[in-house]
C-alpha cells in the first residue's frame, strides 16, 4: 500500500505521540505534500527544533516531499466548497488531493476525514 502523509502523521512520530510509532515503517515509498512538509517543519521550529538536515533525514527514510501542482491546487479548492463544514485546511485538502493523484492512502491523526464521504483511502494512526 502508498501511503501520503499528512503532517499531523509525520508530527505524532517525530512528538512521539500516540500511533506515531507506526510511522517509519510506512515512510519507504511514502509521499507528502511540500504544503504539509512545510506545516511540519514550522511545527519543528516552534518547539526549537534545528530543522538542518530534517528533510534529508526523512528522504533517507524513503519520504518524497512532492510539489504542490496547479492540479493539486484545483483539487484542494474543490474540497473546500465540498469540506467547509468540517473545516478542513489548506493542508489537509493538499495531503488528500496528492492521495487521489497518487491513487494512494493518505495518512492522519485527523478523525474529523472520517466524515467527509469523500472518494479518497484514509487510514487513522489513532
């Protein structure tokens, strides 16, 4: 199975937060997308973290950090007009639409995708 992760998947490993311990298993082959790679790496400084190196130590894992397309871009709004209710982010909506490009399973902490209906695979680390 392809994974792409959302940033709170990447967050719940690398805080050592419930169900992150599943996380370096599935990066091997695993995406995300560079809107939820920045939310990570924001996240890492606002706890000062030095985030040198923090994206080849996840590439070295297998993590590919993809560009946020014009598609993906398109997809995102989309899901906005379709989420709202749940108020999702801009993030959240990339991680998804990169999975349906991706024809993969996105990945997050998230339960509030539990409710959209949405054409997508998601699985919950929690």
């Amino acid at each position: 199975m392809t994974y792409v992760l959302d940033a709170s998947a990447l967050l719940a490993w690398l805080h050592g937060e419930p169900g992150g311990e599943r996380v370096p298993a599935l990066l091997d082959g695993a995406s995300m997308s560079a809107v939820n790679w920045c939310e990570v790496v924001q996240k890492a400084l606002q706890r000062g973290a030095n985030v040198d190196g923090m994206l080849d130590d996840v590439r070295e894992m297998g993590l590919t950090v993809e560009p946020f397309t014009a598609a993906q871009a398109d997809r995102a709004a989309v899901l906005w007009a379709q989420t709202r209710q749940q108020g999702l982010s801009l993030g959240d909506r990339a991680c998804i639409a990169l999975a349906v490009e991706l024809s993969a399973t996105a990945l997050t902490t998230d339960r509030r995708w539990a409710q959209l209906g949405l054409d997508a695979a998601i699985e919950f680390l929690r």
